[in-house]
C-alpha cells in the first residue's frame, strides 16, 4: 500500500475495544467531528474519545454539547499574542503528554487548521495511525490559504486513512500517490451535522427571527441567510463593501428578509451601523446549529464564509454565494449544486446575491438534485472505516453523488 508511513494496525486482542481519539480545535471541526463521534458511539465497536484542544476549545466544547457529546480530553491555550511557532510548540506538548497518558490505538484529525496539523505531527511522532477526515482538498497555491494549504499536504504525507468528501478530493489525492484503500470518499460529515440539527429544532429563542420564519413559511416573504465569521472580517473595506452589497440586495429585493447572525464585535457593530436602519434586515446574537439549519431549509439563499453551510445548503436546494478572497474576484460553480463564490466587492455580491435568490423561486418547481457533498450517511462510512483501518470489519461501499442536472 503506496504512501503509508504508519503500518495498518494489526487486528486488537480479543475482547480488546480500540480507543480512537478525536481531536477538535475550533467550532467548524467539532460540527465536522460530531456525527462521527456519534456513530462510533452508537456502534460499540470502537470507543471515542473527544480531545478539545486550542484557543478556541471553547467553542468547539459548546458545539460538541449541542450534539450531547461531552468532552473527554481539554487542552486549552489561551490567546497571549504569542507567535504561531510558539502557540504550535505549545500545541504539541499538549497533545504529545495527553496521547503519552492515554494511548489511542488511532487520531482523527479534520480539515486543515493548525490544530488538525499539529494533532497529525503528534500521533504520527508516536506511531500512531492518523486519520483524516475532508482530505483531499487542495488549493494547488501554498500561499493562498496559508498556512492551510501546506498543513493539508504535510497531513496527507503521514496518514494512514484519508476520508475523502467527494470524489474530486479523491482525485487530488490520487494525483499526489496517495490511492488504494486507504483512500475512501465518504460524503461530508456536515451533511450528516446539518440533518441531526434540523431534527432537534424545537422554536426560535428570538422572537424576530420567529416572525421572520413564519412570514418566510406563509409566502409572504423571501429570506437571505447571511452567516459570517466576524473575527474573519477585520479588514474594514472589505466588511464594508460586503454590507453595502447586501444594503443593496435587500432594496433591490422588496420582499426579501435577511437574517444576519453575527457574535459582537467589529463586524457586529459596522452591521449596525450600515444595515440596522433597513426594517427588513434582522441582526442578531449568534444561533444554535438547529436553529441556523431551520433558516436555512427555508431560505430562498445563503450568503456565508462558512464551507459547512455551503455544503449543507444544497439538500435543502438552496443557492450559495461563498465570500471571501481577493476584492472584485467572483466564480461560477464548476458544477450544478456547487456555490457560488465572491471576493468583497459591492456590485458583485449585490448581483450575485440577487441572482440566486431569483434562482431559488425556479429551482421551487422542479425536485432539485441530490447534494453533492453528501447524503446524510457520511458518518457511517467514517465509522466503518475506521473500522476497516483497525482490522474489525471490511472496507465500507463509498460515497457516489447522484448524477446531476442544471
């Protein structure tokens, strides 16, 4: 098996139930991790244990909690202004001693963040076979993201098990040699995280945010969900050319609400500042993962920085416009179903925008497609897997969208 730096596991003594270890960093991981951790749960086969680890463990613990998942490991650092060098060093110590105190027989590590990298460098230090979960994705430039980029390649290098979300991931890792079984397209995990949020969905805690959905629900109103990571937004020309397009959107669009859920700060207060006066934009405290998901299955489009909901979307057939890059950039979707994407520049996101939620009343007439990230099983596959990896059962079937039409 080409490129496999830590051997397959031998089969676990008998009576013996390998312990895997999941590793969380921020809040978008933790969604990711979530189904998984559940469905492995759920099995019995292999027990999980959830490791919190880094600056923003907090929020990925309240994520986790929101799933019902309690966290088994914490390895917090605080934000201290230090270099990312020393931040990373630190990282690593931690992981290291917490994989030194209790061994796991296998670490899951998502996406491409520097807790991902450092958890995959820390596991792969002690022999311990990594798995990777949305591997695959590659900008092709290590300067844009950066440092992501990098850390997805030097991750794949050490892993034993990559989980591919679709098949054109899997092709970036046949093209670098990474193929074989080890290589498995599994579907998004946020897929399966979207789907497990709707169904806890019990009311709106805000009270306009309930008006707002039930006006949507009647037909007397179309909605634009805006998701935004504020503290992605400090650059204030581009924050403002993105709230100048939305302004534009809604004035454009007589009928259409936004919903911005934005937490407090800068990005909060120049909201306020260029959207608060137009009656049918609501501007509010950041919601709960069932409560974004009810907005979203019910939105005519979603304007987000967020991949998770970007892939969420397409199950509910709701048109994406994903912000963010260089100023006036802007792309079609290489495929059907697939977002749109935006750097911050007025005109653009304002047209965009307003072409997708024209899009949305037309998509309503016909049954749209399958989602091409995923179809809610995702987990599942994970979870057999991981199975497969430590020797317990067969390899899964994968992850094959549905053919897809305009």
């Amino acid at each position: 098996m080409p490129n496999t730096l830590v051997p397959l596991p031998a089969p676990p003594p008998a009576g013996h139930i390998p312990e895997v270890c999941l590793v969380a960093g921020d809040a978008a991981a933790a969604t990711k991790l979530a189904p998984l951790a559940a469905a492995l749960r759920g099995r019995r086969a292999v027990r999980p244990l959830v490791l919190v680890c880094g600056v923003d463990a907090p929020a990925a613990t309240a994520v986790l909690s929101g799933f019902d998942l309690p966290t088994d490991v914490l390895v917090e650092l605080t934000r201290d202004g230090q270099p990312i060098t020393r931040t990373a060093a630190r990282l690593l110590t931690g992981l290291d001693h917490a994989f030194a105190e209790r061994p796991p027989d296998a670490v899951v590590v998502q996406g491409d963040s520097a807790t991902a990298f450092g958890a995959a460098m820390a596991a792969f230090w002690r022999r311990v076979p990594v798995v990777h979960l949305d591997a695959g994705i590659r900008s092709y430039d290590l300067t844009a993201p950066f440092p992501q980029e990098g850390h997805r390649r030097l991750i794949a290098q050490v892993s034993s098990l990559h989980l591919a979300a679709t098949p054109d991931a899997t092709a970036n890792l046949a093209a670098e040699g990474h193929r074989g079984p080890k290589v498995v397209t599994v579907g998004s995990t946020a897929v399966d995280a979207g789907f497990a949020a709707l169904d806890r969905f019990d009311r709106h805690r805000d009270d306009r945010v309930r008006m707002v959905t039930d006006a949507v629900v009647a037909g007397d109103a179309r909605l634009a969900l805006v998701l935004l990571d504020g503290a992605a937004w400090t650059d204030p020309a581009a924050a403002s050319q993105l709230l100048h397009g939305l302004a534009d959107l809604v004035l454009t669009c007589l009928d259409l609400e936004i919903v911005l859920p934005v937490a407090r700060g800068p990005l909060r207060h120049r909201a306020y500042d260029m959207l608060g006066r137009l009656v049918r934009v609501t501007i509010t405290d950041p919601l709960t993962a069932p409560e974004l998901v009810c907005l979203l299955s019910v939105a005519a489009a979603a304007v987000t920085d967020s991949a998770t909901l970007a892939e969420q979307a397409p199950s509910f057939g709701v048109p994406t416009l994903v912000v963010g890059g260089e100023p006036g950039t802007w792309g079609e979707p290489r495929q059907p179903l697939h977002p749109w994407t935006a750097g911050p520049d007025r005109a653009v996101v304002s047209r965009i925008a307003e072409k997708l939620v024209l899009t949305r009343a037309a998509r309503l007439t016909v049954p749209h497609p399958a989602n091409p990230f995923g179809d809610g099983c995702a987990a599942d596959r994970c979870e057999r897997a991981i199975q497969w990896l430590l020797g317990l059962r067969d390899r899964p079937e994968e992850f094959s969208p549905a053919s897809l039409t305009g």
